[in-house]
C-alpha cells in the first residue's frame, strides 16, 4: 500500500529499496501525492513503466525502480 512508504515507521525505517510501483494512475495526478508520499513521487521518478492495465481514469501502470536509486534514510 502507497501510505506505508511514508507513513508507517516500520516500513519507512527498515525500507532498503523499492522495486515496483504499482499505482493507479490518477494517484500522481492528485494535488496530495507529493505532499503525502513523498518517496513514492520520487521513486516513480526514477522507474520505467513495464506494463499497463485497464484505460481511462481506471489505468494501473507497473513501473520497475531503479536499482541505482535508494529510499532516503
């Protein structure tokens, strides 16, 4: 779940990596997603989309991290 990069300190604290997103697209789309999770916004940054699901406002896309980017500590 999104909320669990940034807000729970048990994933936040122990989180070494990320490896997919899987997101629906209008999430990044809102005003709140950079304010409220900040390491999801720029861990999608740093990924490539790899697959993609459903159209319109119901699109998932898949995107594979960066083995070169790092979750802030």
């Amino acid at each position: 779940m999104i909320y669990k990069l940034d807000s729970d300190p048990a994933v936040r604290d122990n989180l070494g990596r990320v490896d997919y997103l899987v997101v629906p697209d209008w999430y990044y789309r809102t005003g709140e997603a950079a304010q409220k999770d900040p390491t999801l916004v720029e861990a999608r940054k740093h990924a490539v989309a790899v697959a993609t699901f459903g159209g319109g406002t119901d699109r998932v896309q898949i995107y594979r991290v960066s083995d070169h980017w790092k979750p802030p500590t």
